[in-house]
C-alpha cells in the first residue's frame, strides 16, 4: 500500500488530542476538597500507580439562607464559592467538577512524570488541529444536515459493537455483553447497518468499551498520563490497551485501501465534529494543557469506576466516550 495515501486523513486524528469527550450521561461523583497549603506526598509505586493520601475530611458547616428561605448563591456549605456558570458548563461536558484556574482537578493530583514531553506533543497536536481538523469539522457541520450527521454517528458508534461486547465478556460482564449483542443486532438490521437506532427507542442500553478500561477494571487502576501524536491524551495502561483492541476492529478488516482509509476520515471527522462545543472552554483556558489533561484523566477515571460498580446502574445508559478508537486511524494494513 502507499502509505503517502494516508496522510491526509491520518492528520485528522488530531481532532480528539486536546478533548476530554461529549457530555456524559450521568453525573460524576463529586471530589473531596483538599488544603492546597498542606504538603502532599505522592508515592509512585513500581506498578506505575501513584498513591495519593486522602484529605481530612472538614467539619460540617450550615449554608447561608436568604429571606425567602433558599440558599444562598454566593457560597456553598464548606465556605468554598459556589459554581459560576463556566463550571456549570464543564461539569455537564466533561461529567465531573470544574478545575481550578490553573487547570488544576480539585481533590485529586494528576500522575504526570512525563509533562514536559507531553506538554510539547500537545502543543504540535493543537497547530494541526486548528489548521486542519477543526476545520474541516467546521465545514462538515455547516455542508452536512443534522439527520445525515446524527446517521454517521449511529453507524460508527454500531461498530464499535464487537470490541465493547468482547471486553464486557473480559470484564465479567455477561448479562451487559448480551445487551450490547441485542443492539447491535437490532440497529444493524431494523436500523439498516446502523444508520438509525431503533434500540434506544426500545430502552437497550448504550454502552461503550475497550481493552484500557477492562486493565482498569482487571486491577491496574492508576497510570501515568502520556499523550501521542495523532492519538492524543493516554495512559500507559491505555496504550497497552489498543493492541487488545487492534484484532476486533471491523474496519480494519477491509482490504481494500480506499474504502477502509475513507470511512476512517469520516470517521474521525465525525468525532471531531462532536467536540467543537468545548472549543470555547479550550481556547479560553488559562493552562489549555493542565485542563485537558486533568478534564481526560478525571473523565476516564470515571469510565473505570462506572465499569465496577455497574452491577448498580444496570438499565441505564453507562458514558459512552472512549479515546480515540483505534479503527478510526487510518494506518496501512501491513498483512494486506
């Protein structure tokens, strides 16, 4: 295969680099607020986790009460500002608490030896991310109507179907696997290879899994952040992950170059489209980096311990977001 072919699109995988996911679908469990004039002592362990001790919990206090007898906007019960709007915002794009403004996650520190590596990879995924992929997602949004979008969505999140079931089958997960079975055969045949969603319409969940989360899930819950070029923010952990998920991919089954290179670029920008509401909140962040990092840990995170307390959430609609699908990448087929 010419490998040149696959620039063009490979460039597009940039659109997810600096993006912590779409909206979740379920709130993230509040964090503890921690003394930020106390000394912390992180201690990294050879297993590549980071052992961070707990805060003091703080005693309680009685929130103000206004005249008419709600509570007062102005604070919140343990004397910390009450959310502005932004916070609000990013609470329900990124399903967790806003950081701080230095980009900073409130209550937890993020595991980053590698910053200033990572903070230079970022810094090249953005140039071409606001020179090429944004874009183009702008383009497709305003060419594309809503319906066509809201199909290619619906069709690419469908195949995804065989990696989420084989790894909720790892996870131990038989009953959600079968669940995820029943969608995808229902979309794939009342909903024409995808293209529409008839098993929302019929109350079976959504869900979304891969080899990074079953590791997380398997014990391997900490890991140090490292972001790559063209697959944006990672972990260790979710490195090894894509060679789990490699062999199931739909995708990358097609032979033939042009068809399977085309449905990745699509792919990607669909995904990229999805994204353009944080772009406010990215470019208007203090430390963009610290932000999307902290947003993309605390969100994953999220995912891992959803994934183990499932048990407790069953009927509904789990987050869905991963990091960029490994099928999305337009890279040759070297078997081939």
């Amino acid at each position: 295969m010419n490998v040149i072919r696959t620039l063009p699109f490979l460039v597009l995988a940039l659109a997810l680099t600096a993006c912590a996911g779409k909206p979740a679908r379920e709130a993230a469990p509040a964090s503890v607020a921690v003394d930020a004039s106390a000394p912390v002592d992180v201690a990294v362990a050879a297993d590549d986790t980071a052992s961070v001790p707990a805060a003091a919990s703080a005693a309680p206090a009685t929130a103000p009460v206004a005249a008419d007898g709600t509570a007062a906007p102005t604070a919140q019960a343990d004397g910390q500002a009450a959310p502005t709007d932004a916070e609000d915002d990013f609470a329900a794009l990124y399903g967790g608490p806003a950081p701080s403004a230095d980009g900073s996650a409130p209550g937890r520190a993020a595991y980053d030896p590698w910053e200033p590596f990572n903070r230079r990879v970022h810094s090249f995924n953005n140039v071409v991310d606001r020179a090429v992929a944004r874009p183009l997602a702008t383009a497709y949004t305003k060419v594309v109507p809503r319906f066509a979008r809201t199909g290619v969505t619906n069709f690419f999140s469908n195949l995804r179907a065989p990696v989420t079931i084989t790894n909720q089958v790892l996870q131990g997960r038989p009953a959600d696997a079968w669940d995820s079975l029943g969608r995808f055969v229902m979309n794939s045949t009342l909903g024409l290879g995808g293209l529409f969603d008839p098993a929302s319409k019929a109350m079976v969940p959504r869900r979304s899994e891969d080899f990074g989360q079953t590791l997380g899930a398997w014990g391997w819950r900490s890991s140090r952040y490292v972001e790559l070029p063209f697959f944006g923010p990672r972990t260790v952990r979710d490195v090894f992950g894509l060679a789990g998920d490699i062999p199931l991919s739909p995708i990358r089954t097609i032979e033939e170059d042009k068809v399977r290179i085309g449905l990745q670029g699509l792919q990607l920008v669909d995904m990229r489209s999805q994204l353009m509401a944080l772009d406010d909140i990215r470019d208007s962040a203090v430390d963009e980096y610290a932000l999307t990092r902290d947003a993309w840990l605390q969100r994953r995170n999220y995912q891992i311990e959803n994934d183990l307390r499932d048990k407790h959430t069953r009927g509904k609609d789990a987050d869905d977001t991963a990091p960029i699908p490994v099928d999305a990448m337009p890279m040759p087929n070297w078997g081939n």
